[in-house]
C-alpha cells in the first residue's frame, strides 16, 4: 500500500502536503472549503492564475498567464523574480494600492492552499480505490489461472473421445446415411398413399387450408412420378378432389343478396356476410394456384352485391315516409364499417400478406400493381355509388311541391360529410374528399334550381290563370248604365303579381339555411351558391321577359301550344304586370343581395339593365294592344258603313249602331287602361302622332290646314299615358272611318244620320279624353268626304241635331 502510494501520489513539496498524506482513514477537516466554495477574490482572472500555478506546481504543463511566459514580473511565468516584483511595485504604486495588492496576494494564497487541499483529498480517495482493485484483481488472477488448466485438460479429453467414435462408427456411417435417406423416402410414399384419404377427409371437415397444404406438399412428386401407374392413379384421384373443393370455395364467392324488405323501414342494416370465410376461401383457392385475377374479381363482386343491397334503401321509390336525413344517418355508419372491413380483408389477402397489420401506414404505404388498381376502383365506385344514391334522393321530386326541405338536405350532407371524412381518414389514397365537395355543391345547386323551376311554374301557370279569367270576364255594358269601376282586371293583375312576389320571398327563405354561419362545411360553398342564385334570378327576369314575348307574337297561351294570338285585354293585362315587376324587381334583387351576401357576386345582377328590358317589352306589348284595338274599331266600322243603303236612308231619329258600338269600345278601353296601366312619373309626353289639345274651328280650311300641317302617323309609339293610348286607339278607328266614308254614296237623310254618328261619337271621346285638335281633324275630314259623296247635301239643323242626341239611344 505504501509502494503504491508513493508511486501515484503526487509531490508534497509543503508541510500542509505531508500532512495530508501521513492520514489515510482521516477525513478532510471541517474547516477546509471545497472548490466550489473556495473564496473567488480576483474574479474570473483570479480564477485563470490560480489554475495556472497549480497546473505548474503539478507539473502539467507551462502556465497559461496574462503576459509573456519568460517575465521576471509575471506571477505565473517559470522566470518569476520576487524581489524584482516587489521594488517594481513599491516604485510604482501607491500606498493604498500597495495595502490591496498585498490583500490581494493574501487571498489568492489562502485559495490556492484550499485548492490544493481538495486536490489532494480528491486523489487520495481514488489512490485508495485503485488500491483496492489491484488487490483483488491480483487474487482473481491466481484463481483463473487454475480454471483455465482445468478446462484445457477437459478439452484435450472430449478431443480423444471424439477421435475414438469417429475412428468406431466410420465404417458404419454410410449405411446409416442411407438408411435415413430411405426411411425419410417411405415416409413421403406413405404421405402420398394416404394423400387422398387425408384431403376427403380435410373436405368432409372444411379444412380447405389444411387440404391445400397436404396437395402442395404433394404435388410435385406426382407431378415427377406421374408416369407410374400407382402415381397416376393416385394424381388423378387428389386432382378429382381438389377439384371438386375448388368448386365448393367458389361456390363461397358467389353471394346473392336476400329479398329487400317490403315498405319503409324502421332499421337498416347491412347485409350479412362471413368475412372470415370469404378470407378463406381466397386464401386457399390462392394457394392452389387459382388466378389471381379471377380471384379478385370474385371477391370484390360478392362484396358489391352487399353495398348495392345496403344502398337499395336511397332507392327514390322506397323509404318515401321516411325524412332523408333519417336514412342516410341509418346507412352512414354501416356503410363506412363495411366499407373499410372490406379494404381490409383484400389487402390482408391480395396486397400486403407477408406483412403484418402495424407495419402498414395506409397514408404513406406505396400501392402500385394490378392488384391495387382494382381495390383501388372498386372502392371509389362504391362511394360514389353512396354519393350518387344520397343526390338521388334529395333530388326526387325537386320540381313539386314534395320536395325536400332545404333543412332536411343540410342535414343529410352534413352526414355524408361525416362519413367522406371517416373515410378519408382511414383511406387517404382514396382521395374522395373532391368528390364529395362537388356531390354536396351539386345537391345544394340542384336546390336552387327547383326554387327557381317552382318560380318559372308559379309564373307560367299564373299568365295563364289570367289569359283565362281575361278573356271569360263580360265587361259590364257602359251604355245600358251597369257600371264602369268593377276593378276585375286590376284586381287580376294585382293578385298575379302578389303570387309572384310571395313565390319570390318564398324561395329566399328556402334558400337561406344554405347560408347559415353555424353550418361549417358549407362556407366553403357560400360564393357558389350566391353567385349561382344571382345567375338564376337574372335569368329569371329574362325568362319571364321571354314567356311576354311569347305573348306578344302568339306562341303562348293557356294550353302552352301555338295557336291564335292574344286578346286585347289580356295584351293590356300584360303591360300592367310587366309594370309591377318592373316595380317590385329593385325589392326583390335588394332581399335576394341581403340574403346572400358574397363578395364579388352583387355586380350579376344589373338592376337597370333589367328594368329597361320590361319597359322594352311593356312598350311593345301597349302597341299591340292599340293596334289591336284599333283594328277592331276599324274593322266594325267599315262593315258597319259598308252594310248600309246610305242612298236610301230614313229621315234620322236615333244614333247608328256603329257609333254605339265605336263608343262603346272606346269607353270599355277607357276602363281597361284605367286599371291596368300605371303612367310613368312625368305624366304624358305626347300621344301617338303627336296628339295635341286645343279647340277646332270646324271649317275645311281648318282640316286642310291640319292636314297638310303634318302628316298624321297612326302606328307611332305610345306613351304610358292613360290619354295618349285612348287617343292612338281612337286615332286608328276615325281614320279607318275617313277611307270608308270616301268609298260610300251618300243620299240626303243618308248624310244627316252620318252627321248624328259624328256629332254622338265626337261628344262621347270629348267626355274622356277633352277636345283634341288632331281628334277634330279626323271628324271633319269624314264630313268633307262625306259631302264630296252626297247627291243631295242638306245638312241637319243645329237644333234637331242636339235633340237626336239629348234623347237616350237605342240599343244596337
């Protein structure tokens, strides 16, 4: 112990060393700082010098100190001179500065003694540890070296007895060898003998697997002998087995489904099917070097039939009194379960059959192969098959007023979303999550449109209510006194347009569950829908704008075939509803932009590009009408002047009844636009032909004046002016009068009845529309016509004539 001391111990050039050294079982007094509570006077580079003295001290290399290593100043350099050190700071320093340099000297002698102290007290122990082990080492070695002469004298004796069997048994060892190869070879025969009792045996069990394992073994040493007789027979016979399990396996792989249940259904449930056996089944047929294609085939199919079982309950004719979304939250779970249990079996039994279930990531496992592209296929049709099926569903009946309501698709989607993420989930290679998007986009679309299809029927069948109720409805007959204010045909109009607007607050409200924040997988959609709703509303307008031109050129009607072409008062009726629309159209874009808000979508629908495609159409649907109505005019007053014998005549007592019927048709006109047209704010800008009030002088010079003034265009536009459509009406019948008077033969009593008809026709249209110049021009143009085609002219008297007049008149 002493020699091994004095060998590690380190140089003790100091008492406090020998001290330290002469206590081997003592301990370090109490007194004596560890190196982490050593005093640190000078800091970090107090700290530096310390270590550099001791390092020198122990001899492990050149101090590492501030200045130069050769310095006779430097404290840690091997060229230190103390008294060089000491007159250099007495010459250079103060006396305070000496006081603290001395202090610190102090300090840094008490720390380098602590140090050292710990430095050898830390050795010590490990000297001591060191000594230990060398000890025991030392009596360890003595003892192995006897193990180790022992074990190779047992060695050198299992050597000699291995010399010795091999020198016994090197005579025998061939025969045994050949022994054994025989032995091993009748036990294979006997396997073979056995083989076709061991597989009926195995079928009789089930035991295909087992059955399919015996062959295997078996089935190339029939194959090689097969040119025996004994071996032939025995191959035919296991060939005749295996060939009769083939068929009952794939008797296995053919599923039928059961009969669907008859009615609705409170429960769904998918279609039982024995996995395991379907999983054994192909394993073994695989086994048997069946294809492995066919297999496939075979497989997926029996499982096809399941889905397409489970998915009969979307079919659109069953489950009806059950709500959608009630089905689909049935079908949902069983679909995803059986979906997935089905990927799993065929990739346990087609894909991934060396490897087991955790060492597959499905997400990042690389598919690739013939047999992936099927499973691949197959998976993807089945859900869209799901998909197609729910669309289906929600879409039956979009256009009727059973159709499903919009909180009941909300909820259907967001359960087929629940199940597109399940499956996403656990198959991400399927990549459905697109597919469903643009299935739940379509369902949703495919409601807009049925909103918008019950819009476009609401207004067909509405037209048609009123083309119908127009023309059943008897005006009441002005002249007999029945009235002249029923307000039928406002009232008409007004309960259309109402239909209309209603419809219209209808759908938006229908529409506005699709828009609801708290729905999250539908925001994603919202600019869709609202740009495709502002689309359809657009489209809308310019729909009903078409069906008034179909009016307007005969090729709509009540019964939606071509056929005659409208009357006036339906033509009338027209121009009153396409001025309503016009009305309600900024209310109606203004409810639909609030209700479906989306940026960059209110810029679709331009609300003055469509009210000018109404006012178009209104204005040409008053043409017609006061075309149409002055035909009419025109058309009875010719027979009317045409029928007559003017050249015999009666001395005049009453008013003709063509001029009846001229005011008649004007008054009843003049209830008709009273209902029906709205006049345009500004009042009239003048009627057709530029009529114009004012008093006539009745003189020929007067008409001629007029005539030749400016020439009278009777087909001109008509404003929206109760007066001025009257007055274009009234225009067409006088000068259809005019021509016809020119082309009669007048006698005397024959010009005086034709001077009454004027005076009571010229009075009538003074009471409704006011004397209007261009209106006296056409009265005394038929007069002169009249007088240039009488053989006797004798104009009535004033007096007789305000009698005919006065007196009531006769009916036609």
């Amino acid at each position: 112990e002493n020699e091994a001391m004095a060998t590690a111990a380190p140089r003790a050039s100091s008492p406090a060393a020998a001290s330290a050294t002469s206590k081997p079982t003592s301990t370090p007094p109490a007194s004596s700082p560890s190196p982490s509570a050593a005093p640190d006077a000078g800091g970090g580079q107090q700290q530096k010098r310390a270590r550099a003295i001791l390092s020198q001290f122990y001899s492990v290399g050149a101090a590492e100190g501030d200045g130069d290593g050769d310095s006779v100043l430097n404290l840690n350099g091997s060229s230190f001179d103390a008294e060089s050190y000491t007159h250099g700071l007495l010459k250079t320093k103060k006396l305070t500065d000496l006081v603290a340099k001395d202090k610190e000297l102090a300090d840094e002698i008490k720390s380098l003694d602590s140090r050292m102290k710990s430095l050898v007290y830390d050795n010590y122990n490990k000297f001591i540890n060191a000594t230990d082990t060398i000890k025991k080492m030392k009596s360890n070695v003595q003892h192995m070296e006897e193990e180790m002469k022992k074990l190779r004298e047992s060695m050198e004796n299992i050597g000699s007895c291995s010399d010795q069997i091999n020198t016994t048994l090197s005579g025998r060892r061939e025969k045994i060898d050949h022994l054994a190869t025989v032995h091993k070879l009748l036990t294979r025969l006997q396997f073979i003998v056995e083989l076709p009792a061991r597989l009926r045996k195995c079928q009789s069990m089930q035991a295909y697997a087992q059955a399919a394992t015996y062959f295997n073994q078996a089935s190339g040493l029939l194959v090689k002998y097969k040119h025996l007789p004994s071996f032939v027979r025995i191959h035919s016979e296991c060939e005749e087995i295996m060939s009769d399990m083939k068929k009952q396996l794939y008797a296995q792989l053919l599923v039928t489904a059961p009969p669907a249940p008859a009615g609705d259904v409170t429960s769904i449930s998918p279609m039982v099917l024995n996995f395991k056996q379907l999983e054994d089944a192909a394993t073994v047929l695989l086994q048997l070097k069946e294809p492995e294609e066919e297999l496939r085939k075979q497989f997926l199919a029996c499982h096809s039939v399941a889905f397409d079982y489970l998915l009969m309950q979307f079919a659109p004719d069953r489950n009806t009194n059950i709500p959608v979304h009630e089905i689909a939250k049935r079908l949902g779970p069983p679909f995803f379960t059986q979906l997935l249990r089905t990927f799993e079996s065929y990739r346990s039994i087609f894909m991934a059959r060396d490897l087991e279930d955790d060492d597959i990531n499905l997400e990042n496992f690389h598919f690739e192969g013939p047999a992936w592209d099927q499973v691949f296929k197959f998976s993807k049709t089945v859900f869209e098959k799901y998909l197609r099926a729910a669309h289906q569903k929600l879409a039956e009946n979009k256009s009727s007023a059973q159709s499903v309501a919009s909180e009941e698709v909300i909820s259907c989607l967001a359960v087929v979303h629940d199940v597109s993420l399940q499956v996403n989930r656990q198959l991400p290679f399927l990549h459905i999550a697109e597919r469903t998007s643009d299935m739940i986009s379509s369902t949703v679309l495919a409601s807009v449109e049925a909103q918008f299809a019950g819009l476009h029927t609401v207004a067909v069948d509405g037209l048609t209510q009123l083309n119908t109720a127009v023309d059943d409805h008897t005006p009441p007959d002005t002249l007999a006194g029945q009235g002249t204010d029923d307000h039928f045909y406002a009232a008409a109009v007004a309960r259309f347009a109402q239909e209309l607007s209603d419809a219209f607050a209808q759908a938006v409200q229908k529409l506005q569950p699709f828009f609801n924040p708290n729905t999250k997988f539908l925001q994603q959609f919202h600019m869709q829908f609202a740009a495709n709703i502002f689309i359809k509303l657009q489209q809308f307008f310019l729909f009903l704008d078409q069906l008034f031109t179909n009016y307007q050129s005969g090729t709509g009607d009540k019964s939606g075939a071509n056929s005659a072409r409208i009357s006036p008062a339906f033509a009338l009726a027209l121009v009153g509803v396409c001025q309503r629309i016009e009305g309600f159209l900024p209310d109606v874009i203004t409810l639909v932009r609030e209700s479906f808000s989306a940026a960059g979508t209110e810029e679709l629908v331009k609300v003055d590009e469509l009210k000018a495609v109404f006012t178009a159409t209104s204005s040409r649907l008053l043409q017609m009408y006061v075309q149409m109505e002055g035909r009419l005019l025109s058309s009875f007053m010719r027979k009317a002047l045409e029928t007559n014998n003017w050249l015999r005549a009666k001395e005049p007592k009453r008013v003709g009844a063509g001029a009846l019927f001229f005011l008649q048709r004007c008054q009843e006109a003049h209830v008709l636009v009273e209902q029906l047209l709205l006049e345009h704010v500004g009042g009239s800008r003048g009627g057709a032909g530029g009529a114009r009030s004012g008093g006539g002088s009745g003189g020929y010079g007067t008409a001629g004046a007029l005539f030749f003034e400016r020439k009278v265009d009777l087909f001109a536009r008509v404003d929206f002016s109760r007066t001025a459509v009257i007055a274009a009406i009234t225009r067409i019948g006088l000068k259809s009068l005019c021509e016809c008077v020119r082309l009669c033969t007048f006698g005397r009593f024959g010009f005086q009845q034709l001077q009454v008809d004027l005076a009571y026709i010229k009075q009538g249209l003074t009471n409704i529309l006011g004397l209007q110049r261009d209106l006296v021009f056409f009265f005394e143009e038929a007069e002169m016509n009249a007088r240039c085609r009488c053989s006797d002219c004798a104009p009535i008297s004033a007096g007789v004539l305000q009698l005919i007049l006065t007196n009531k008149p006769a009916a036609m």
